[in-house]
C-alpha cells in the first residue's frame, strides 16, 4: 500500500470513529482499497485510539454543515465550463472559470473525491476572486471522476494511480493554464489528498509554480523541496492531530530548501474545514484561512 493509500484508508476509518460511516461501509470502502477485514479493522481501531488520545470533538453527521450563511467568496462565484487538453498519457478533464482581470491563475486540486461541484466552486472563487482558475479532474484516464456513480469507487480508483501519474498531470494542468493565461504567474491550492498531491508537486520541482497552499495535506516522507521555487502557505487544522503533527517537518524541509513560506494552524478547527459541503466544515475558520489564501496569491502571483 502507497503513502496515499494508506492516508486514504486512514480517512475513511477516522471517518467512520467519528460517525460519519457505518462500520459496514468503511469496511466496504476499505475492501474498495484493497484492505482485507483483519487490516481494515486493525486500522478503525488504530484510529479510535488516536482518536480517543487526542480528545478530538467528533462532528455531528447528519446537520447541515453551513446553515444559511454562504462560504467565503460565494458571492462573487463566476460560473466555470467543462475543458480538455493533451496531457502526457491522453486527454485530461477539468473545470475552467475565467476571472474578468486576471492577477495570476490557480491549478485546483480536489480532495480524494475526485472533481465534483464542491471543487468546481472553489474555482468559481477564486475567479471571483479576480483568480482565473482550472479545477483539474485526476480521473481523467479513467474517464473523468463523473463516470462512476460510487463516490467510493473513484476514490479507490484514486488510490491505485501511480504517484508520478499525479505528478506528470499536475504540471500539464499548469502548463495549460500558461496556454491560457500567458504571461501570469501561476499558483496551486489542493485540500486534503489535493494537499498532499501539493507537497508532492513541490518535491519534485514544480516547475513554473509560484505560489502553493497546501490544506491540510500529508507530507510526503522525508520531503525535499530544493527544486522548487514557490512560496508555501501552509494551512492545517489544530484539531487534525493525524495531518498537523506534520507541520514541523514541513517547515524544516520548506527552510532548508529556502523557500518562502507561512504555516498556519487554524484554531477549534478539524480536516476538512473549508469543504462547506461537509459535516467538519467551520465558518469562521474558512473565512480566515480563504483571506490568507487571497493575500497570498495577491503577493506571490499578483505581485502585490
């Protein structure tokens, strides 16, 4: 089992500890990722230990996540439209919204989900925003993350892609975004499995990337990111022990490399925070964290 494997299937266990999954699901999804039902259960009760050390609030399934109240930058959301392009093994999918000034465009990464309405509007924002941004879908040699009607299978799809897949479509979907935005510094965010697909894009150079927020994503081990030339906002969530516990290495490995970069820890706040879609999502939290991400890009690709 991968790094990303294993992150996955520790998602879907702590999903179920928190109540979010029956038992039968996780094991099914666990079973989706190839897990036989002595690992899979090891794992689950793995994750209610740590879960029970840590003292963690466990969310509520069942509420709505954001009440009436939008999440940031909903008001200013510009529509985004289906694309495609040559990428370095076929075609690739994604989602484009193109800002009405650009200041600099954003590759958006999805979460382990593949790319749904939820990313497509984090795109939509960030053009908003004044960001033209291309949601990319990761699923697209397999037909794009709207061929399969189980969210679980494409997540288990995901989880059988090669590390350096990701890596080669990333850098075609920042290429593209030269294409379409030319002369623009170009940035990337990504959210959980994004994030980590963010770290790992950093790793191997990141060519042509200037800026990069990783949310709450795994660091990859011993994390070099000498050829990189991006700035790095770092964003996690206090009450992420699993993801957080990161946060120093990440900063010692984001110094050595010299590199530009920020960590902040979100307070009262738990993974998948800004996903308004979700049963962890924290209003006041994403605010906070959408702003950081705007001076962010505002200084790094904007030049401001």
């Amino acid at each position: 089992m991968t790094s990303l494997q294993r992150y996955i299937a520790e998602e879907i266990a702590t999903d179920h500890v928190d109540g979010l999954l029956t038992r039968r699901e996780a094991m099914r999804r666990l079973a989706l990722l190839g897990m036989g039902a002595a690992a899979a259960g090891d794992l689950i009760a793995a994750c209610a230990k740590q879960q029970d050390a840590t003292g963690s609030p466990k969310p509520t399934a069942g509420e709505s996540p954001t009440g009436s109240a939008q999440p940031p930058g909903a008001a200013n959301t510009l529509p985004t439209a289906p694309i495609t392009w040559a990428g370095p093994q076929g075609q690739l999918q994604g989602a484009w919204a193109q800002a009405a000034d650009s200041k600099g465009c954003v590759l958006v990464v999805h979460e382990n989900k593949g790319l749904n309405d939820w990313v497509r509007s984090v795109a939509g924002r960030l053009a908003g925003a004044g960001h033209s941004a291309l949601a990319i879908d990761l699923l697209s040699e397999e037909g794009g993350t709207g061929a399969f009607s189980d969210p679980a299978q494409a997540t288990a799809a995901l989880g059988r892609i090669p590390l350096d897949r990701f890596t080669r479509d990333l850098n075609s979907g920042v290429a593209e975004l030269k294409l379409r935005a030319p002369g623009q510094k170009v940035g990337v965010v990504g959210f959980c499995f994004g994030g980590g697909l963010v770290w790992q894009l950093l790793a191997s150079g990141a060519p042509g990337v200037s800026a990069a927020v990783p949310f709450y994503g795994p660091l990859p081990a011993n994390p070099d990111f000498a050829g990189s030339k991006a700035a790095v906002l770092a964003i996690y969530a206090a009450q992420d022990s699993r993801v957080t516990g990161s946060r120093a290495a990440a900063k010692a490995a984001l110094d050595r490399a010299g590199l530009v970069n920020e960590i902040v820890v979100e307070p009262n706040a738990d993974h998948a925070f800004f996903n308004d879609t979700g049963p962890r999502y924290n209003a006041g939290a994403s605010a906070d964290a959408w702003q950081r991400l705007l001076d962010w890009f505002g200084r790094y690709l904007a030049g401001q």
